[in-house]
C-alpha cells in the first residue's frame, strides 16, 4: 500500500509541474521555473520509489494518468480551456484505465 501512496504523490507532484511549465512562460521566470523543477524532481523521486515494488508500466501508466487528468481539469479551471463533453469524456476515460490498474495490480 505505501507504493501507492508513494505513486499518488508522484502523480501530484507531476500536476504541479505540468501545471508550472505554463507558469514559467518557457523557463523565463525565476520563481515559477525553479518550483517546477523542484516539482520535476520531487515526482520523479516518488516514482522511483514507487516502481521499487509496482510493475513499472503500471507505476508509469497510473503516474502520467494522474497528471494528464490534473493537468487537463487544472487547465479547464485556470486557463479556460475547453470543457466540451467530449474532451471531459476522455478525461473519464483516462481516470477508468488509472482505477482499472490499481485494482488489477497486486501490492
């Protein structure tokens, strides 16, 4: 169960990143640049540690999964982009294969 815990995280840190790259403007801002770093490396260390006990495309899969589905939901909220049924629909899509992993996966 810590592995899970270990790779939500991840996938949390994964959004603040995603999320900071657009707040950077390309790299060009100090401050938002050096939290999506920070975010950058904080992820990629939980995933590690994750994939220590998960099967690796599982551990990847659900890591990207959480992340795309933040992302995109963080991107409808802050920066308007589109929220049409078919976009939200494979947003729920993408949250079916990241539950339909976690319970097929053993650990």
């Amino acid at each position: 169960m810590q592995a899970w815990i270990m790779l939500g995280a991840a996938g949390l840190f994964e959004i603040v990143w995603a999320i900071g790259l657009k707040y950077s403007d390309g790299f060009t801002k100090t401050v938002p640049s050096t939290i999506t770093i920070i975010a950058m490396l904080i992820s990629m260390w939980l995933l590690a540690q994750a994939a220590r006990e998960l099967p690796i495309g599982t551990a990847y899969a659900v890591w990207t999964g959480i992340g795309a589905v933040g992302a995109a939901l963080l991107g409808i909220m802050l920066f308007h982009e589109s929220a049409n049924v078919v976009r939200l629909g494979c947003i729920a899509l993408i949250v079916v294969g990241i539950v339909g992993l976690k319970f097929s996966t053993p650990a």
